[in-house]
C-alpha cells in the first residue's frame, strides 16, 4: 500500500512535459480474440519504458471503469519528441502492437482505441493533493507543500510559470 502524505501537497514539474492519455475500449464483449490481444500489448510496452528510461516516460498510472468496459492509462512523458520516437521506433513494442491491432481488430468494432495529448509548458498547469500518496504529476516530478506561494490554484499556477517549487 501507498504511504499517504498528510497535508496538502502540489506536483511539479522542471520545464515542458507532455500528458498523454491512451486506452481501449471493449465494445463487443464476446469478441474476446479481439480486444485480449490489445489488452495484453499496454503492460508490454510498460515494462519495456520502465527498464529503459532514456525512451522518456516519466511516470503511468492504471484505471479501470468496468461500467464502461473502459481501460485507461495516464502516462507523463519528458516530452512530445520522446513520445513521438517511442510510438514510431521500429525497434520497440509500440509499432508491432500497433500493426497487430490493424491487422487484427481495427474494422470489426469489436474494440476501441484512443490517445489524447496535452503538450504542457510551464504556466499553464496546477495541481494539489490532500492526504493522498504521490500520484500523478507529483510522483511523475516533485511533490511539494502547497502553502505560502503554493497555497491556492492560481498562485501554483503563478509558480509553476517560473518554475517555483519544482524539484523539491
């Protein structure tokens, strides 16, 4: 279990970063060969970003909606050129997964894929945490105390253009 920090805390980050969010969607249930290979493709790519951190991931975390048949992940990476290389080198497992779910599901509806980029640069993001563990942009970065010029949304957001508190 996660150490929670008691108090209020706001993640920071040193400069330009990118927040990119993927995840499938299982449209047809029964349709098991079709979404179990893209299902099992995610924690692959994970591993191989994990063990070699130069490739820029930063941080992921994991959500499930089973309501919805939804699986996501939220990743933070160094930067949109680092994500870019990723998802086309053809040495890693992106591309392979990628080509894979063409080949195999995409056209039948059985599963659904989707991204969303956010390209942030210093300024134009804020964050806060009460009595959670590190999560998010502050375990992706540095988890600081949100009090003096970090106690409400717009003086992080004042700071983080600056580059105040990042690094603690």
């Amino acid at each position: 279990m996660a150490k929670v920090e008691t108090g209020r805390f706001a993640g920071t980050m040193e400069g330009e970063f990118v927040v990119f969010v993927i995840g499938m969607r299982i449209n047809n249930l029964l349709a098991v060969n079709k979404w179990l290979p893209v299902s099992r493709a995610m924690p692959r790519m994970l591993q191989e970003l994990f063990r070699q951190p130069e490739l820029g991931l930063l941080h992921a975390e994991f959500f499930m909606n089973l309501a919805d048949r939804n699986v996501m992940t939220l990743q933070y990476w160094r930067s949109y050129d680092h994500l870019h290389a990723y998802a086309h080198a053809r040495d890693k497992a992106h591309l392979p997964a990628w080509a894979a779910f063409n080949r195999a599901a995409r056209g039948n509806a059985a599963v659904g894929v989707y991204h969303e980029s956010y390209l942030q640069k210093p300024g134009t993001y804020e964050t806060v945490y009460v009595d959670m563990p590190r999560f998010g942009l502050a375990k992706a970065g540095a988890m600081v105390p949100a009090v003096g010029s970090m106690k409400d949304a717009a003086d992080r957001l004042r700071a983080s253009a600056v580059g105040r508190g990042a690094g603690a």
